[in-house]
C-alpha cells in the first residue's frame, strides 16, 4: 500500500510540474490564452474592472486536473457593462470560473442574443464558484444571470452571491423539448435583497429556476439538487425557487423575510427536506404528484404548506396547473402561523384568457381536488388551524 500511495504521490507531482499559470490583462490576451491551455492549468485575471467580455471557453479538462479561471484577488476583478452576449460560455468539461465580480451589468436582447452574464451550455462538471453578482438589472423579461443549458451533467453553482439585483432571474436551469441538463447543483450560494420586478405581470424574478415551462416539459427529469443557499429579503415575485421539472431535491436551505415561496409549479417527484422559513408570509407551495414535503421547519407565516387544485391530475393529463396528489407530507415543524397545511388552495380559480388552450389543453377552471396525499406526524405550536381542508 505505500508503494501504491508513494506512485500516485509521484505521478501527482509529475502533473504539477507541466500544469501553468497565465497572467491575463486583457479579453484579448484571454482569448490568445485559451489556445496554450492544457488540464490542470490555471488562468489568472489580473485585478481590475474590465467592460463585458464575450468569451467562449471550449476545454477538455479531468477531474483531477481541472481548468481554473479566477480572480487575481478574489473580489478584485470586476466586470460591468451592457451584456448582449453571454460575458464567459462554458462548453468543455471540468472548467471552473472563481472569485469573480459583474456589477452593475445590463442584460440586453438584441435579435437572437440575450445578454447573460455566465453560461454553462453542454458543458460537463464545470463550476462557478465564490463569485459575486450585484446590481445588475434585467432590461427585458425573463433574463437570468448564470444559466446551465443545453444536455450537460454535472455542473455547479457554488458559494456565490446575488444580491441586489434587479428585474432578472438569478440561477436558471433551462430545459427544452429537446434537451435537459442533469445533475445541476446550486449549493450554499447567498440570494438576498431583491426587490419586486417591474414587469406588468410581476413575474420573471426567480431566484432559482429549474425548467421554465410546466406544461409541456414538467415530466422531464433534471435530478437538480438546491441545497444549503440563504435567500434574504427575496421578494422579487411569488416565486423565490420555481420547480418545473422532475426528480429534483430542495434540501437544507434558509428562507427569511421573504414574500414568494418555495413552489413546485410544474414536475413530479421531488424531495422538499429540511428547508428552514423564518417570518415568511407563505413557505411551501405544491401542484404535482409524489413530492415528498418531510422535516422542514416554519416558523411565522400566514400558510405553511399549500396542497393545490389544479385543472388536471397525474403525470399523463396535461393542465396549466396539475392537482396536488400522492404527496408525502410528514414531519414538519409549522410554529406560529395561521393556517398550518392548506389542503385545497385556490378552489375553482378561473384562469380563462390567461393562457393559450390549443397550446395547453385543459379547463381554464381549477376544479380537480388535491387526492391520496398522506399527511401525518407534523408538529403544530401556536397554529390556529393546523390542518384546512377546502
């Protein structure tokens, strides 16, 4: 065995000995760079404030020898701006972006080009890692900052920050007809401060979105895992963490003051665990069929868990919103809140010019009741009404 242990001690040291390190001042020293890189090389920006770059960023790294860009000082290296292009796209393997700041940017959609600040499209175990996005302002609908696209697995969005921003999605996950990244995960990342949207509908101010349509993709399977982020004074739209696929786990996460939920608008089978909501006006909101909603602590709102109508049921009718049902919903902790689980929400809610019937074929009507969901063993203290059944 230490034979073994002495081999691979060497091996790694050989690997070390060939890896580089490239000081970069300049997007045109970046993209002169990226053509000597090699795995396990490491690309440095040198501090400074830097107007938006376009740089695609197409690298066959190793787990064990990954490419590293990051900041010359974390925190130091800035980049601002109008953004009608995506500022760094990740289509390689094992590529990881650190300590980078964009503040101040403006997301612009000019024709076909939509002005994201980071993109990971089929791209394989990249990272974006300890960066900061802050004042930076949505200037049309539905614009996210860090997006992960395309048929990639495997990629990352950690201990970052997002704070501040403006009319713009944070971290999305997009999923086509066609193609759906798996394995996402967006772990112990800080989303705080962001302010109600200015678009007429008051949507498009997610923080964490997984799929965007829930009708027509909510069967697809992402397997993301959200896990261990703070959201802080989130109020941006109902939604602060919007689910629209399948088979994806929200765990350990910190909710506060905030007025949107954590809502499974579209999808199935997801794990909903040990989430924390602290003086939130409503927490958990489900449509779908077999989430599991289990040790999750409220503490302070007006609804705790909502079990919602919907205008179909099941994983095979299609409805612009699916009826709760073959939930698990057990062991949760609800303290100091009016209604503790809502069973039935939004009876009868006519939905009629609100969406495209030929597109989504149901009843504008939300007229199918919440079934077969199992509700048991959930703790109940200074709760008016713990369970309501409508």
């Amino acid at each position: 065995m230490k034979f073994i242990a002495l081999i691979l001690l060497m091996v790694s040291s050989i690997s070390s000995a060939y890896s580089s390190e490239y000081l970069i001042r300049s997007e045109e020293e970046f993209k002169e760079t990226l053509s000597k890189v090699r795995p396990g090389d490491v690309v440095i920006i040198a501090n400074g404030t830097y107007r938006a770059w376009e740089q695609s960023i197409n690298l066959e790294a190793t787990e064990d020898m990954p490419v590293i860009i990051k900041a010359e000082h974390e925190g130091k290296v800035v980049f601002t701006g109008e953004v009608v292009r995506p500022v760094f796209t990740l289509t390689g393997k094992y590529i990881t972006l650190s300590g980078l700041v964009f503040n101040a940017c403006n997301l612009v959609k000019a024709g076909a080009n939509s002005g994201t600040l980071i993109t990971m499209n089929n791209s394989d175990f990249c990272r974006v890692t300890a960066c900061v996005f802050t004042e930076n302002v949505g200037k049309a609908q539905f614009m996210p900052l860090v997006v992960v696209a395309g048929g990639g697995n495997g990629n990352k969005v950690d201990h970052c920050t997002f704070e501040n921003n403006i009319d713009n999605q944070d971290v999305q996950v997009k999923i086509t007809k066609v193609l759906c990244p798996v394995n996402t995960e967006i772990r112990r990342n800080v989303f705080k401060n962001k302010k109600k949207v200015s678009w007429k509908d008051n949507n498009g101010g997610e923080c964490v979105q997984i799929g965007q349509d829930p009708v027509l993709l909510g069967n697809k399977e992402a397997f993301a895992i959200v896990s261990e982020n703070r959201f802080v004074n989130c109020n941006a739209e109902a939604e602060v963490v919007s689910n629209k696929s399948s088979r994806n786990k929200y765990i350990k996460n910190f909710f506060s003051n905030c007025s949107g939920e954590l809502v499974m608008r579209g999808g199935h089978d997801c794990v909903i665990d040990s989430n924390v909501f602290e003086e939130n006006r409503a927490c958990i909101r489900i449509n779908g069929t077999g989430h599991k909603v289990t040790n999750n602590e409220i503490l302070g709102a007006q609804t705790a868990i909502r079990l919602m109508y919907g205008m179909a049921k099941g994983k095979e009718e299609t409805g612009f919103y699916i009826a709760a049902s073959d939930c698990y919903v057990k062991d949760n902790k609800i303290k100091n809140t009016r209604t503790g689980i809502l069973v039935g929400d939004s009876k009868d809610a006519d939905f009629t010019g609100k969406f495209d019937q030929t597109k989504y074929p149901s009843s504008f009507i939300q007229n199918v009741s919440p079934f077969n969901n199992q509700i048991g063993d959930n703790t109940f203290v200074q709760v008016s009404q713990k369970i309501l059944i409508q």
